[in-house]
C-alpha cells in the first residue's frame, strides 16, 4: 500500500514519510479500495494463492505511518476465503460503520458464473462477525447468486449506508442479452446480511433499458445518500448500434429511501 500525504495547496508533505510518501506491507496482491477512518487506513483487494490464482478477498489494516494495525488479524491482515476450494473471490469496495468493516465484492459461483459476496468484521480485530450470514458460507460472510440468468455474471462495485442504516450495494447482473446486464441497488440488513425486503423489488432496485440494437449494459458503480435520504446511483451505460459499436454513457439513477424511483428526476 503507498501512501501520500499532501499539504492543502497540492504539495507532497516532506515531513510525512520519505518525501511525502510511505509504503505498508499487506497481503492484497492487487488493491480497489482504501478508506482512512480516524487514525486507521483500511484497504481491501485480492490476496493470490498462487502468482496464477486463485485468489480470495483480502483486508488491510495500517497505521497512518504505515505500520500494521497491531491486533488486526495476521500482522495486519486478513485473509477470507467465502469461496470454494479452486475458485476466486475478490472485494471491491470496503466501508465502515459503528466499529464493523463490511468488505463487498464477488466470487465464482455456479458452472462458470460469479456472484455477489460480502464480508463482516470487526474493524478492531479484523474478526469475522458470525452473526452475519445464514450459515450456508464461511461464518460472517453472505453470498447472494441474482441468478437472472443461469450461472450468469454478477458483480458489486460500490457501497454505502442508507439514511435507515441499512447497507447499500451497488453493481450488476447479467440479464440473458449476449453482454447485456441490468444495474442495481440492493439493501441488506448489516446485523445479519439479509436483503431488506421493504426496499425497492423485494429489496432491489432496477435499473435497464433496450435502447441498444444488440445489448444494453447498466453497472451502478458509486452511491450517494443525501440527507433527506434519497439516494443517488452513478455508473456506466453501455449501449450499441446495429454495427455493434459500443457507445458508453453515464448512468444517474435518483430513487428514494424506499428503493421507489424518485419523480421527477430524469425519465
């Protein structure tokens, strides 16, 4: 993990580090996100088991010098391995509330399929919290396969915290149109990893179109809670023309606290 510490004008901070910069060890082989919560820098990623895979995901804990969090799992480090022997599990995004770190991410799943996968632990410890999850996975972790289409593709990209508490997830799911995928926004439950079945469709919203001649491809990739609660989704819109070119947009998606779309905003 490098770190960089800048003065307010832009400037790397000469006293932080060697020359503004410090590296930390960590287990995370490649690394998507980091977060700094007080005097803790949390990261998350894919560990490898082998310099070919397969790989499992990985969190991260250093001091702002860059040492280990000292009693964070292993040096620092925690390996989980939600998936099955052979298989790769990778964490996208990692968030923080009320002293519980919740890593969010995906595993292979099915016959050739990934599905979604979430992770709690204890941000002190880095222990697993076993009261998340119905005990089908490795205790304090969930995997939910969307299934939309059979052993299809389903990813989570982005995380954060509805104004209920409730965690929210952002991604995509294959939906059957060759490369075509519907973006979504699912609420679960942070005590248990259960889907909050007062949100949206049974706890998703939806977000696709058929605007494209071939495929449409819709992937939430950040959230945003404002104080009234409602909730912004951002992300990318792929669509094509009869000749098969990709043409790429942005997707802004606004729906309230209920997962209902918001009136009034875009059509």
């Amino acid at each position: 993990l490098a770190i960089w510490k800048f003065d307010a004008d832009g400037q790397p901070d000469l006293g932080y580090g060697d020359g503004g910069r410090t590296l930390s060890p960590t287990e995370a082989d490649f690394l998507n996100d980091a977060i700094l919560v007080g005097d803790r820098f949390y990261l998350t990623g894919m560990h490898l088991l082998t310099s070919s895979g397969p790989g499992m995901m990985a969190v991260g804990c250093a001091m702002l010098d860059g040492t280990p969090c000292e009693g964070f799992g292993d040096e620092g480090n925690v390996l989980i391995e939600v998936n099955e022997p052979g298989r790769t599990s990778e964490s996208r995004r990692i968030v923080h509330r009320d002293g519980a770190l919740y890593a969010i991410g995906n595993t292979d799943y099915g016959n050739g399929g990934t599905a979604l996968a979430f992770a709690k632990l204890d941000a002190q410890t880095g222990a697993l919290d076993p009261a998340f999850g119905d005990g089908s996975t490795l205790d304090g972790t969930v995997v939910i396969d969307l299934d939309v289409v059979p052993d299809g593709f389903d990813f989570a990209y982005a995380g954060a915290f509805a104004s209920n508490g409730m965690l929210l997830v952002g991604g995509s799911a294959q939906d059957g149109q060759f490369q075509g995928s519907d973006g979504f926004v699912l609420a679960l439950d942070p005590a248990t990893g259960a889907p909050d079945t007062a949100f949206g469709d049974d706890g998703y919203a939806w977000f696709s179109a058929t605007t494209g001649v071939h495929f449409d491809r819709f992937e939430v990739r950040a959230l945003h809670v404002f104080e009234d609660g409602r909730i912004l989704a951002g992300g990318n819109a792929h669509l094509d023309d009869e000749f098969f070119n990709s043409l790429t947009r942005v997707l802004l998606a606004s729906i309230e606290p209920d997962g209902t779309p918001t009136t009034g905003f875009g059509v």
